[in-house]
C-alpha cells in the first residue's frame, strides 16, 4: 500500500464523476481512500471556479489543512479540478501548502506526481487535452443505487461568464460501447439510476452517434435503470431527443435547460445564442412531443447592464414556463472571461433584491406545481430512509420530485412503487404507497 488518500469534491456533478475517476487511477496505483482527513498521507481538494464564493470556501479549507501539514509536514496537500487549471502555478506561490496542482486533463499523471511532491518537489500538471476522456478507466464506485457517468468533457460555447471553457478546454465524447458497458456493470451492482454527464450532454458526438441514439443505447441496457442527464443547453435540443426522450419509458421526463435570463438583450452579450422566444417555442414543442416533461433551470442575476426591464423579464419567463426547480445565482465576475470586461456595474444590494425575487417566485412555482399533483400517483424509486424520520422512506419520481412514504415491511430500498400523493409542500410530496411495482435489492431494516 503506498498511503491513504483523503479527498473532498466541490463543485458540478462532473467533478463528483471526475473524484470517481481520480480515486480508480489511484487505487490502481496502490492508495487506499479514507474518510478521515487525519489518517491520511495525502489531501485532495476536487475544486471549482464557477464563482468567486466557490473558491474562497477551497481557501478557507486549505487554511483548516496547514495545522494539519504542520503537525504533519510529510502531508501532501493537492488541488485538483478547475481552480488548479485556472489559477496554476500561482497557488503553489501563494498558497504555500500546496504541494501537487493538477488540472481536469492529466489526472492519469496523479500518482507520478504525488510521488514528485513525495520527493519535496512539486507537482503540476495542468495541460488541457483535445482528446482526453477518461474512457477506459474504470471509476471508483461504492455501491449504492445512483450513478454519474460523464459522457462528454469540455465545453465550446464561451457563454461570456463563464470559466468553464478554459478550465475544462474543448468539447470531446467518450465512446457509446464503453458508456453502455459501464450501465451493463452498473445494471449487474444492482444499480436503479443513471445520471450522463456533460456541460452540454446534447453536443455529445460519437462518430455518427448523437446524444439521442447514446440515450437509446443506454435506455435498452436494463429497463429498470432510469436514465437522467444533464446539462442540455437550448441550441442543441433537437426534435430527435425528444422524441427519443418520450419512447422510452425509463427515460426520465425532465430536462434541465438554462435560461441565464429572460431578456434577449442580455443573452446576446451573454452570448447564449437563443432568443427568449426560440426558448419558449422549445419548450411548448417538447411538451407536445413528452407529455408530463417538466424543466429545471439556472438562472444568473445582476449580469452586467441588468436594469430592472431584464430583471422583470426573467421573472415573466419563469411565470410562464413554471420551472419544477431552479438553481438561481449572483453573477460573480471571472477574470479572463468576455463579461469581466463589461464591468460588474449592478450595485451588491440589487443583485441580492433581484435573486431574494427570483427565489421567492420559484419556490411559489415549486409549491403550485406540488400542490396539483395531491390526489395523483406517482411512480417513485425508494431511496432510502427519510433524513428525518426512522419511520419513514425517502424516494423520487421520475421528475426528481422527492416523495415520502411511511415505512413498510414489503418495501425495500432500489424499488418502485406507486404512490398516492397526499399533501405537499415546496421542496416534498408525502404520500401512501398504493402498489410495489418492481422488487427492491435488500429490505430495509425497520429501524436503523
Ligand atoms: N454547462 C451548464 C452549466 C454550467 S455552470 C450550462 O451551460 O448550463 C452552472 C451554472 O452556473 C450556469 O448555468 C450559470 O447559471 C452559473 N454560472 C456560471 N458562471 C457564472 C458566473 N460567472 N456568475 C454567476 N453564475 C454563473
Ligand atoms: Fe459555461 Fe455556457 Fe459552457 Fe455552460 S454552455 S459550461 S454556461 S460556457
Ligand atoms: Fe465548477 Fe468546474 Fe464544474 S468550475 S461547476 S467544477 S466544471
């Protein structure tokens, strides 16, 4: 055994798939994981850039770890993921624990370059590849029932905000046969749901495959896996993936398409290439063509130039679509990025004003939209027991809802059931469940 890794992931679900990745590279190289920071050899951090508060939480963590190094000086402390390929060599400069800085691109080189911080040098790594994916190597995984897979690395649009073009570089696909060999694998752990990854999944190209025939190559593997995925952007939504989408049943109705804003004014300068009304004419002809789909969104406030007119836009646009659920933000400026150039002209008290708005109205869209599903059933996977309750399941449905369900002898974790819902409120449904569909792995011990 060469050491115990300790390693913490921050960030999107890629970089949650990418920890997977890193921890297979490492075991094959001799480490093992712990969960305990003090036992280990050697500290990673999986780190993001997206916005400026993402990073100063890596700074405030790699603070908590220098009493740790000091107790502990052969310790090796790395940084991993987009802050590594953003801020280099600087954060061996000013950070002076850091010992091993390696971007989204060389993780194979990790154990080469642990062993050089080993040897009191340090270790970087931090080119970007054109063709990088990972593609056979097989991620760390423990058991459980849901699972990330990326599918695709890098992102080509450079909307102006955003960072993610140059810490995860160019846009390339894995492979279909080694993405529906790892659902095959998964399908056999007794594994329920498949999350494909992508910063934009709906670009994925695999010779003449597209993303709608890897969706169907992955739906047929085991019917009784789901298949979400994430993030589609609106340019590339074709009618081929929706009608792919409503032909499977165990492809998930819910698609997440970011809108950024409601005004066609600032997604030009954001350069999201969509009016609002291509936006909206996608989303009633995907609700045509799925029947039930529901949508999330991201949503950015305060984005340079912002009046109020744009912000009341973006407040029309999720009264009209009525978003399930909405990941909503400040803008936060990024160095090297189009829009750090437009200046951060929106004062701090309007942005949160703005955002404390947007929030407000989409958890009434959120209560609404669980309030009509009272009196209505729902398919929902169990998950487990509830966080609050030994007494209680904890599952989803299809839409990604959660649902909970009083605790059943016949009911085990990984089944589906179908479930009358009885009440709501903005983030829950409760309900009774009416009929077990498919067997579960293991019943749940009735208390815990
Ligand atoms: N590829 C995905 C998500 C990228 S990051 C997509 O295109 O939708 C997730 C979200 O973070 C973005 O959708 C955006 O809403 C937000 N975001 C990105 N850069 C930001 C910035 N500089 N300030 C505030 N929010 C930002
Ligand atoms: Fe960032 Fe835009 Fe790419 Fe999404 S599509 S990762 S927001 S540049
Ligand atoms: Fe953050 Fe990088 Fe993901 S910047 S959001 S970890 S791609």
């Amino acid at each position: 055994m060469k050491g115990n890794i300790y390693i913490e992931t921050y960030g999107c679900q890629m970089n949650v798939a990418d920890t997977e990745l890193v921890l297979g590279i490492l075991k094959n190289n001799g480490y093992e994981l712990t969960k305990n920071a003090h036992e280990a050899n050697v500290i990673l951090l999986n780190t993001c850039s997206i916005r400026e508060n993402a990073e100063q939480r890596i700074y405030g963590r790699l603070g908590n770890f220098k009493t740790l190094k000091t107790l502990k000086p052969d310790l090796v402390v790395g940084i991993l993921g987009c802050m590594a390929e953003r801020l280099r060599k600087d954060l061996i400069e000013e950070k002076k624990i850091v010992d091993v800085v390696v971007g989204p691109d060389e993780y194979r080189k990790l154990p080469e370059l642990i062993d050089t911080a080993f040897n009191g040098e340090k270790g970087i790594g931090i080119k970007l590849s054109r063709t990088e994916t990972y593609d056979d190597i097989i991620p760390y995984r423990e058991d459980g029932l849901q699972a990330w897979i990326s599918v695709m690395r890098g992102c080509d649009k450079f909307c102006t905000f955003c960072v993610v073009p140059f810490t995860r570089g160019r846009e390339r696909s894995r492979t279909l046969n080694s993405i529906v060999n790892e659902i095959k694998q998964l399908s056999l752990r007794g594994f329920k749901e498949v999350t494909l990854l992508g910063q934009n999944v709906n670009s994925y190209l695999d010779g003449n495959f597209d993303f709608a025939d890897l969706l169907s190559a992955c739906a047929v593997v085991d019917r009784n896996i789901r298949i979400r995925f994430t993030t589609s952007h609106p340019q590339d939504l074709s009618d081929k993936l929706l009608y792919t989408i409503a032909e499977n049943s165990n492809i998930c109705n819910y698609i997440h398409l970011p809108v950024q804003s409601g005004s066609n004014r600032i997604l030009q300068l954001m350069n999201r290439t969509y009016t609002i009304e291509q936006y909206l004419s996608l989303i009633e002809k995907a609700r045509k063509i799925i029947p039930g789909v529901s949508f999330s969104t991201d949503i950015i406030s305060g984005f340079p130039t912002e009046a109020y007119e744009d912000h009341v836009m973006t407040l029309d646009v999720m009264r009209l679509v009525k978003y399930d659920g909405a990941y909503m933000f400040k803008y936060s400026p990024r160095e090297g990025t189009k829009s750090f150039k437009m200046g951060d002209d929106v004062p701090e008290e309007i942005k949160t004003k703005r955002l404390q708005e947007i929030i407000e109205l989409q958890q009434n869209i959120s209560s609404e939209i669980n309030q009509s599903l009272v009196g209505k059933e729902e398919i929902v996977l169990i998950e487990g027991l509830s966080r609050k309750s030994e007494k209680f399941l904890s599952g989803r449905t299809d839409t990604n809802k959660i649902v909970i369900v009083p605790l059943e002898e016949n009911l085990a974790e990984g089944s589906y059931v179908k479930v009358k819902i009885e009440r709501a409120t903005s983030a829950t449904l409760f309900g009774n469940v009416v009929s077990v569909i498919e067997p579960g792995r293991e019943t749940l011990p009735l208390t815990a």
